[in-house]
C-alpha cells in the first residue's frame, strides 16, 4: 500500500494519498514507513516541477498533504514529544535569510520533535540577528540551518560568524542541510556538522546531546 501512497501523493490525488495513509497506518504500517513514501513522492514532486509538469500550486498542495498525513503520523510514534516525556535536550532552527523553503525544514523538525526534542522553529527567511537572539535566550544545545539556495550558503556563514562574534558559538553545535548542501558547505560556513537528511539531523543531535 505504500507504494500506492506515493503514486496517490505525486499525483496530486490528496483525499486518495490522505485516506489510504490513514488506512495503512491503522493496519499496522510503521508511522516511518508511510513517512517515508511522503518523502519519496515529494522527490517525485520536485522532479515534475523542474520538468514543468508541475506549477506553484501543486507544491503547495503537497505541502498540505505532507503536514496533514505527518499530524497522522505523529500520535503514532512511541517516542513522541506528544508522550509528555523528558526533552532530550534544546534545538533552535529555521530557514536562513532570503530563502522561503520550508518542506525540508518541516521534515527535519516533524522528525526531531518526534524522537523527544523540545524544538523551537524560527520560520523562514529568518534574519541574521534572530538566530542570534534565540540562541541568546534560550541556549540551546543545538542550532540546525537549512536552506535550498545557493544564496543560503551565505546566510548560513554569515550567521554562525554571528554567533561568534556574539561569543555564543562555543556553546552550541550548528548542523545544516537542506537542497545541494554538502560537506564542502559545512567547511565553507564553519558549521560543525551537515546532514543529507531528517534521519541525519536526528543522529547528530543524538550524538552531541547524549555526549554531553
Ligand atoms: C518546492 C520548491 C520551491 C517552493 C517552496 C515551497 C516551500 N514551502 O518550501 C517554491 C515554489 C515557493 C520555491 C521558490 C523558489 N525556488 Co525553489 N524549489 C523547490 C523544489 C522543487 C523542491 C524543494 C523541496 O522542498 N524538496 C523536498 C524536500 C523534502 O527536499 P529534501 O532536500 O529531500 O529535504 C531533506 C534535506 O534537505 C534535509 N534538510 C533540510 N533542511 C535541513 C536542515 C538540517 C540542519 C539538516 C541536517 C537537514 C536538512 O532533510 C530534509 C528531509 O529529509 C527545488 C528543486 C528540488 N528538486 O530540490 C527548487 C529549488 C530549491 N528552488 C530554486 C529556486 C531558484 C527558487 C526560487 C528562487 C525561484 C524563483 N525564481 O522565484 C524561489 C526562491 C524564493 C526564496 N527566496 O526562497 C532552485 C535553487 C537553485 C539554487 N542553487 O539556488 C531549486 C534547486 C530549483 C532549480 N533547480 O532551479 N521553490
């Protein structure tokens, strides 16, 4: 059935994608299973719109579909922050300046919420000087960028040197991701770390909230 869920979801059919997650999940699919196929249709997505098959619209539409079978999902995951454990420790995120996309940070953070993170997410298109400020107020253990652009790589140097010379950079571990970034843009903005995917985001902010 999950492969019906990706063919439903990239082709625009939300009450068919809608309907045969909920029956899947109620059949005992794992809630990451069904994720997954999101994740795979919204790659289809992307493609048909690069090829011009797909317009802003239908982007949208699979936005909403991916926050409607994610509000499905989330109840489902025994480690959900919605179980009213203990945190596993501070993320501050956001989309950097001048970049809008938002369906990759939403992932990362669905699935960072998911696995007990207490997550605070700034939006898009988040100022410089905003980052700064949360990172200030609420000290987090973890800041992660994302951005799609190649204009983000900027924005996400340019905010970890703020943070540095705010003299809150030994403080907190910087992951980004999203799009074309990779490890040479890691090493291009000083962040500590870069993840190809939400999966990635979850084992770094594992790893340095359990190693500290
Ligand atoms: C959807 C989309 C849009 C939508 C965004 C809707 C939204 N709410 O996000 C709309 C139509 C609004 C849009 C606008 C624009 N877009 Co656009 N867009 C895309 C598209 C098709 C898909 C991106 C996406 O959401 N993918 C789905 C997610 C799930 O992708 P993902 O990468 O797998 O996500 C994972 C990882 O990235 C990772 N991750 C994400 N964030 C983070 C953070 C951390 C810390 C970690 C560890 C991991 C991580 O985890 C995610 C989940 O597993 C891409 C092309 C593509 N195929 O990628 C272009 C693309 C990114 N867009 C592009 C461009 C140019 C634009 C515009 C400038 C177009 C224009 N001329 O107006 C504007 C930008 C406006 C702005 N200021 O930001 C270019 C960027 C090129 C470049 N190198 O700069 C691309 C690559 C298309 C292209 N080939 O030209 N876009």
């Amino acid at each position: 059935m999950t492969q019906a869920i990706v063919e439903a979801f990239a082709d625009m059919l939300e009450e068919e994608a809608l309907d045969l997650a909920r029956r899947s999940l109620d059949e005992g699919t794992p809630p990451l299973v069904v994720l997954e196929a999101c994740r795979q249709a919204m790659t289809i997505v992307g493609n048909r719109f690069e090829a011009g098959e797909y317009f802003v619209p239908e982007l949208i539409l699979a936005g909403e579909m991916l926050r409607e079978i994610s509000a499905m999902v989330k109840p489902r995951m025994a480690d959900s922050a919605d179980a009213g454990g203990p945190k596993r420790g501070k993320i501050v995120m956001g989309t950097v300046e001048g970049d809008i996309h938002d369906i990759g940070k939403d992932i990362v953070y669905f699935m960072l919420d998911v696995n007990g993170f207490a997550v605070t997410d700034l939006g898009v298109d988040v100022p410089i000087e905003t980052f700064v400020d949360k990172v200030r107020e609420l000290r987090p253990d973890v800041l992660a960028l994302s951005g799609f652009l190649t204009l983000s790589y900027d924005a996400m140097k340019n905010t970890i040197q703020a943070l540095e010379a705010a003299g809150l950079r030994g403080g907190v571990k910087v992951m980004i991701g999203g799009g074309a970034v990779d490890d040479q843009i890691r090493v291009y903005s000083g962040a500590d770390a870069f993840g190809a995917d939400a999966m990635a985001a979850v084992g770094l902010a594992k790893m340095w909230t359990e190693a500290s």
